[in-house]
C-alpha cells in the first residue's frame, strides 16, 4: 500500500491538523510519510507511532520531490509563518510531477482574492496554484480551530479570555482540529470517494463570551494594537500577530447575528460522526 504524504505533521500552536492526522491514517492501518521541519521529541512521537519521518523544508524543490515520490495522495498545511505561498508553488509544482492523485489541503473559511486578512488572500492563492496542478486538490476551509482559541485563554489572565472582538455577542465560526483532520483522513483513505473541491468546516458557532465561558474565563474587549503587540510577544512571529488581529476585528466589525455561519455537514459526511462542540473539547482536553 502507498503511503500518504503528510506535511505539518509534529503539529505546531495552532491546529495541528497534520499530526491528529498521521494518528488517525496509522490507526486506519494506512502508511503515512510524515513531513516535520526539526527532527524533535515531537518526531519521536510519531516514529514511535510507526510513521515514516522526513525531516526538511517544504520550500526545498528537491527535498519536496523526494518526498513525494511513490505516492498517489497527500496532505498540505502550512503554519501560520511566512512562507505559504512559496510552500504551496513548490509543493504543486511536485505534485504535478509526481501525478499525485489527490491533495487535501487546508485553507481558511472566507478565503478569497478580496478577503480582508493577508493572510486570507494567501490561503486563496495556494487554493489556485494547487487547481492549477491537477492533483485532485480538495481544499478544507476550516474555521477558528478551538486550539488556537484556547490558547490564547491559557496564555493570558486566567480569569479572562482577552480579545479585541467588541460586544460579548460577537459571533464567532469554531472547529476542532481533530475534526478536520478526520475528513482529511476520509478523503484520502479512499481516493475514489467524491468530493466538491471546496469543502466549509465549522463545528460550532458561538457568541465570543458563550465560547470564553465554556472555556472557564470572562471575556473582556481590548483595542487591536494592545491584543497586536501581546500576541506578537506571545507568538514571536509578526506574521501571526498581524493575522489573527485582522481576524478578530473582521469577526468584531460583522458583529452578532449576523447568520453566516452554520454548522456544516461536511464534518459528519467525511469525517464519520457530527463534530465535536466546543464544550466537548472543553471538556475533554488535557488538564481540564
């Protein structure tokens, strides 16, 4: 059986969509071809899982191509650094080589050539560059994962959840990071299942202050530049900083009620079960 090449896959701070994913193809006794950037404890980890670990950089032409060779599907992420678009050119390019079958990429839920975040109209370019390729490429909208929203409540005040994001009923889009990486694995599992090429990923909508108390704080509002420079300090990448402040104050300016977000059946039609809620998540995950 061919392996299915992984990228993203030691996980970083936020989803770690790649490494719930190499978990759940091992587990489906699926070879998996695992892509990390630093050969780490977390790489030990999956080793020990009984991946197949490269160690290299998505960016490498010639690393890349290596990569993918013997392998008919794969799956592309990238973190939330500098470097998307020019990982997404190379790594379309090989896949075109290499006639990869199918490429289950992840994207962000209102990706666009007119969207409101760089980073957004990054996502959008990387969905093109991989159509371009003829991969089969199926792109994972996903919305705010539930990691990166705990995060920034553990990092923090821990009474509070502090986000420049106006009135405590500003509606907010969620999903697991697990349960992305459980239609990625539907997907590739099987390459003869069908698939629109853009599938939307939200497992729960809540109110910014129902999602803080779920996660046990108060929310409070704070102005963006104040949330820019703690999350610059707390994340170390200027990249990041300048992304999710953007995303906030778009969630801040659409404010409540809007009704644009819904969960979506995608979650259970490829990923098996519904999906999970942020209250489950809450609940379950380590140390609570």
């Amino acid at each position: 059986m061919e392996p299915v090449l992984v990228t993203g896959a030691a996980g970083g701070r936020q989803g770690s969509t790649g490494r719930h994913l190499t978990a759940q193809l091992l587990g489906r006794g699926i070879p998996v071809r695992a892509l990390v950037h630093t050969d780490d404890e977390r790489a030990m980890v999956l080793r020990a899982l009984g991946a197949n670990v490269l160690v290299g950089d998505l960016r490498d032409i010639a690393f890349t191509r290596a990569a993918m060779d013997g392998v008919r599907a794969a799956y592309f992420t990238y973190p939330v650094i500098d470097g998307l678009l020019d990982a997404a050119g190379a790594f379309a390019v090989c896949a075109r080589e290499a006639r990869i079958e199918r490429v289950v990429a992840v994207s962000q839920l209102a990706a666009g050539p007119q969207a409101l975040t760089p980073r957004m109209r990054q996502h959008w370019v990387a969905e093109q560059l991989l159509d371009w390729a003829e991969v089969g490429a199926i792109h994972l909208r996903a919305a705010v994962f539930y990691e990166n929203l705990a995060r920034i409540a553990d990092t923090g005040d821990p009474a509070t959840l502090t986000l420049p994001m106006g009135s405590t009923h500003t509606e907010l889009p969620l999903v697991a990071a697990s349960d992305v990486a459980r239609v990625a694995a539907g997907l590739l599992s099987d390459l003869d299942s069908t698939s629109e090429p853009v599938l939307l990923l939200t497992g729960d909508v809540q109110s910014i202050g129902a999602a803080a108390h779920t996660l046990g704080r108060t929310y409070r509002d704070t102005d963006p530049e104040t949330w820019r420079r703690w999350a610059l300090d707390v994340y170390g990448s200027p990249h990041a900083a300048e992304h999710l402040t953007k995303l906030w104050e778009i969630f801040r300016l659409l404010g409540e009620g809007t009704g644009l977000y819904q969960v979506t059946p995608a979650i259970q039609q490829y990923g098996g079960h519904p999906p999970i809620t942020l209250a489950d998540f809450a609940t379950h995950r380590p140390g609570h």
